[in-house]
C-alpha cells in the first residue's frame, strides 16, 4: 500500500518502499552544487550525527528551509545537515548549516521512501527529515502528511538531544 501525502488539495503518492526508526540508515549517492559525485554515508566522518531533509524544491518552500537552516546554525555541535532536491537546481541562499545535495540517480529517493510516485510532483522528493544517529541507526523521522505543514522545530530539537546522548562511542563492552 503507497503512502498518500497532500500537497495544495491534490492527494499524491509516495513510493512503496520506507525506512524506519531503529532501521540503520542507508548510504547513497548524489552531487553538490559542483556537480561532483559524492557518497552520503550512514556514518558521519567525526561520528557526527546527521540530519537529511528533502523538499520537491526550493523557491515554494524557501521560508521553511531558511528558518531550517537558521535553527541548525544554533545548534552547539556539529551536525551534518543536508538538504536534498531530486535534481540540480539555482538555489539563491547561501546557507550556513545546510548542504545542498542532488539525488539524480534517485538513491535517496526510494531507500527512504521520499520518492512521489503521481501526479503533478511526480518524480520529487516529498518534505521528510531523517536524523542519523552517531551510530548510524535511524532515531527520528518527520514526514508531514500535508506538504504545506512545517517541520516540527521543537520535535526535532528534542529528538537531536535524545541522539546525542544515547550514544557513548564505548560499546556494550566499554
């Protein structure tokens, strides 16, 4: 059964593949803003942990992604945040947390489950947000049903502090 989100009354489809909480993440590949290959990897160099959010463009949803980028700019680590379009695109912001990526071999699109399926946004990311852990597992993901609601601010934050401090780096042995 595909998921269904809604975006400006039009009820659109996701594909049928998902990842989930406590699923360790998956990597893939894409290109910056250069244009060059690069690999996202589950594990962060520095074990860092990471945050991937996906939009099906820039300009409609520009005010979301600046006071995104604004609210990670805050944080008091350091946190690999990317934010991922289905193609490459003009992006008239330079940010200060956020790296914009490209996911042209659609990766990102179905391992996550980000991928729409039909109608007028088909083949774009929906709007989802997935924090990596330290460790590399899935710790939280928000994936609003209506494209026009927010990403929650205060969620997301409580679930980064949680992701910091679930993990030692010292195994179960340590």
């Amino acid at each position: 059964m595909k998921s269904k989100i809604i975006y400006n009354n039009e009820k659109l489809e996701l594909t049928d593949d998902f990842i989930d909480i406590g699923y360790m993440a998956e990597n893939f590949d894409a290109i910056d803003l250069d244009k060059n290959e690069i690999t996202v990897k589950r594990a962060s160099p520095n074990r860092n942990i990471q945050l991937f959010i996906s939009f099906p463009f820039f300009e409609e949803f520009k005010d979301e992604i600046i006071a995104f980028d604004e609210f990670m700019s805050e944080a008091k680590i350091d946190i690999y945040t990317y934010i991922i379009f289905n193609k490459p695109m003009d992006i008239p912001y330079k940010f200060k947390k956020l790296i914009p990526i490209f996911d042209v071999n659609e990766e990102y699109a179905n391992m996550y489950g980000t991928k729409i399926v039909s109608g007028s946004l088909e083949n774009r990311l929906t709007k989802a947000l997935f924090l990596i852990g330290k460790d590399g597992a899935i710790y939280h993901i928000d994936m609003p049903n209506d494209l026009k609601e927010l990403l929650d601010l205060e969620k997301v934050r409580g679930a980064l502090n949680k992701a910091y401090l679930s993990y030692t780096g010292a195994g179960c042995h340590g």
